[in-house]
C-alpha cells in the first residue's frame, strides 16, 4: 500500500524487469521490489534481478564467516549491520560524502548492532583488521594510544551538553600518515599552521598533543551560541603550547581591528583571570550596539557576551567560549549522568558483551541539555520571525524521553571494540 501510494503521487512508477515488476524513483537511482515476504531495495536493475534469483547456494547465508558472526551477536538484536570494507572493488559511495575506498583493505569487517534494554539501548560497535594483512604491511592497533578518561575530573558538567574524551593525537596522525592514502587533509592543516601560526605542526604543535584532549559543549546561559572547550593535557610540552596562545594571540589582536569596524564599541580584548592563571579574553557584547525599537535584537544575542578565553593553566591548554566556567562545582566525572551511564557500560548492569570493560576515552551526552538548548535556538527563530519546523518540535519532544547516552572503547592489537548505552528518561 505504501508503494501505491509513492505510485500514485507520482514519487514511483512501476517497470517490468523480466519476471519482476519493480517500483523505481524518476531518477532511476532506487529499485524495489516485493518477493515472497523479502522487500528488497538497491540502486540498480541488475542488483536486483541477481537478489531475487540468488540461490541459498552461494549465497552469504552459506558463508561460514558470516554465520560465525551471527552466533557472535546473538539473537537479542534490534538492528545489526556489517560491513566488509575489503570485498569492495572500486568505488562504493556512502552516507555523508564518505566511500568504502577510503577504509584501509586492511580492516576485514566492520559490526554494529544495537539491542533493546528495560532502561534503554544498547549499541556496540567493532573493528576487526585482518591480521595476515596487518603484519604484512606493519600496522596495528596497538599504535593507537589507550587511555582511560582523566581530564572529565577536572571540567564542570553544570550545563553539559556534550563531552568528547580522547588520547593522543600525536600518535594518531602518525597512525593516519602510516596508513597512507591521500593525504591531502593533513597537508592542508599543516601548511595553515605555518601560514598562520608561523610553527611546524610535527615538530612543534604535535608535541604537547600527545596526552589527553577533551572537546566539551556546554549552554552558554540562555544565549543562542552554544559554550566551545577544547581542553588539553600538555604536560610534555608546556613551552610550545604557551608559544602557540602567544601566536594566537597575536592573530586575535590583528582580527580586532575588523571586528572592531563591523561591529564599533561591541569589540574588547582584555585579559581575566582562569584558575590562578591570566588569561587572553576577546568579547563581543551585542548588547552595546544601538537598538531600534522597531526590529530589536533578539535576547539570545544580547542576553550575555559571546567571548573566546585561550590560555594555559598549570599542564592544561585551553580555548574557550564558555562565558561562565563553574571549576569549583560538580565535574562531569561526579555528575549523575555519568554515574548512571557509566554504570550501564563497565559496573553491575553492563552487559555481557561489555563487561570485559570497555575504558578508553569517554563520549557523553546530556540529552536534556541539547533540548534546552535546542528550545534557545526555536526562541531565536520565533524572535525574528522565521518559521519554526514541526521537526524541530518533534526534536525537542524526542529529546524529552532520553536521559542521555555515553559510550568508551577498548582496543586491542587487531581489533578495536566501541559500546554505548542511550538512557530513557525516568
């Protein structure tokens, strides 16, 4: 009936291919067709014809690698995908801009599955590299540095959103140059530091990006820009990552004088104090800008300064647009959602394919945090009139029911294991 209707709206149209009648779209890019109670769905006609005429002989049902797998997930599952990145020839597209032929042939196959708890789901995601062709050509996961989470002892989780934890990405770039390829990215980002740092990325940025970094997003208040951390362990080179705020500094103070013309008496670089630390502070106050009583700037602009702070503390490097940084209160690693996450992924209500502790790195969410924040950028659009979808309604809604989700990781030599767990709302 579904199809029907796509037929009857014109979306679909119906086309005979040999003894299959299929339902294809007007740029003959899907192909579906209903066989016996299967509902098959590809971008070719050939692809399609060979899905109905596949014989259980040969097919991969019959393989043996795949059945294995299957007894590794279980029947419990919701949902499980697997991809084998070297079986592919040639270029395979897929969501996001992103193709199969940018995964290295080393890796033998990719799994996700996601199962149905009484609290919430599950999902667990691995990476398997074939070890023959991981020798051969001298990479392994073992080059990946493993850490467990530190630095969330350290960050406040007073209006959390989201917290990304990871560890070294001296060695990660170094992995990434290993694996060869293009590498046209990492040229890109080097020559910029150059440019506009006047410093070598390896030899120089590379050296105190070797420990833990942390990437956080908190609420800035009721203000439509959301707070931006990046937090960074530099205790093996504290001298170059103080020359690095130097030079960023210097590049702030030569932007001020553009802001300064585009937004005049708005724009304020000054310093202020982080910890026991001075920090460089560059501001924006909107709310310093003439106003007209006719079309007044939204309160989620005026309503606090949108400001970047950048310095460093003791070992810890930091970039900021966080207006108000509580680090006297509760951290991430104390909060309630971390506790009640966390306990899902490593403590008593782990799951079985998880309780092997998965404990490198951390991502958090605090879902009721994004919805907050997401009813602050509904406000804006209402406030300037622009039309507010009945999906950004049913966001916010859908947020409601969740209390957030966290995932960590566990790597070995040939394969690399990510488990998450999404919460319900009490």
């Amino acid at each position: 009936k579904v199809l029907e209707t796509l037929v009857d709206a014109e979306q679909l149209s119906i086309k005979k291919l040999s003894e299959v009648e299929a339902y294809v779209d007007s740029e003959a890019s899907i192909y579906i067709t209903i066989f016996e109670d299967l509902l098959f769905m590809t971008n070719s006609p050939e692809n399609l014809l060979g899905m109905v005429g596949q014989e259980k002989d040969g097919s991969l049902w019959e393989e043996d690698e795949y059945q294995d797998m299957l007894s590794e997930l279980g029947s419990d599952y919701v949902f499980y995908g697997i991809l084998y990145p070297a079986l592919y020839v040639g270029e395979v597209s897929l969501p996001g801009g992103f193709s199969v032929s940018d995964i290295p042939s080393i890796i033998e196959k990719q799994v996700f599955v996601v199962r149905a708890e009484e609290k919430g789901f599950r999902f667990d995601a691995w990476v398997k590299a074939n070890k023959d062709d991981a020798k051969d050509n001298g990479i392994s996961f073992d080059a990946v540095p493993k850490s467990e989470p530190y630095l969330f002892q350290e960050v406040p989780s007073e209006g959390l959103m989201a917290y990304f934890e990871s560890y070294g990405l001296q060695q990660t770039f170094a992995q990434a140059d290993a694996l060869g390829g293009d590498t046209s990215t990492l040229d890109g980002l080097r020559e910029a530091v150059r440019a506009y740092f006047g410093m070598d990325f390896d030899e120089e940025i590379l050296t105190f990006l070797d420990k833990g970094y942390a990437l956080v997003l908190h609420q800035n208040g009721e203000a439509a820009i959301p707070g931006i951390t990046i937090f960074v362990d530099v205790s093996s080179n504290v001298d170059s990552a103080k020359e690095f705020v130097n030079k960023l500094d210097g590049q702030l103070s030569g932007l001020l004088l553009v802001f300064e013309q585009a937004l005049p008496g708005a724009v304020s670089k000054d310093t202020v104090t982080w910890g026991e630390e001075t920090f460089g502070r560059v501001k924006i106050d909107l709310s310093t800008l003439p106003q007209s009583s006719e079309s007044p700037l939204p309160g989620a602009l005026t309503s606090s300064p949108i400001q970047i702070v950048y310095g460093v503390e003791g070992d810890r490097l930091v970039l900021s647009t966080v207006v108000d940084w509580e680090a006297d209160g509760e951290t991430v690693a104390e909060s309630e959602l971390y506790q009640k996450l966390n306990e899902k992924l490593v403590g008593e209500g782990a799951a079985q394919t998880t309780a092997d502790a998965v404990a490198e790195g951390l991502i958090l969410v605090d879902a009721k945090g994004v919805a907050v924040f997401a009813g602050t950028l509904r406000a804006l659009r209402e406030q300037l009139s622009l039309q507010v979808s009945e999906e950004a309604l049913q966001f916010e809604d859908f947020l409601e029911g969740f209390l957030g989700a966290a995932a960590k990781s566990k790597t070995e030599t040939y394969e690399s294991h990510f488990s998450g767990f999404l919460m319900l709302a009490d």
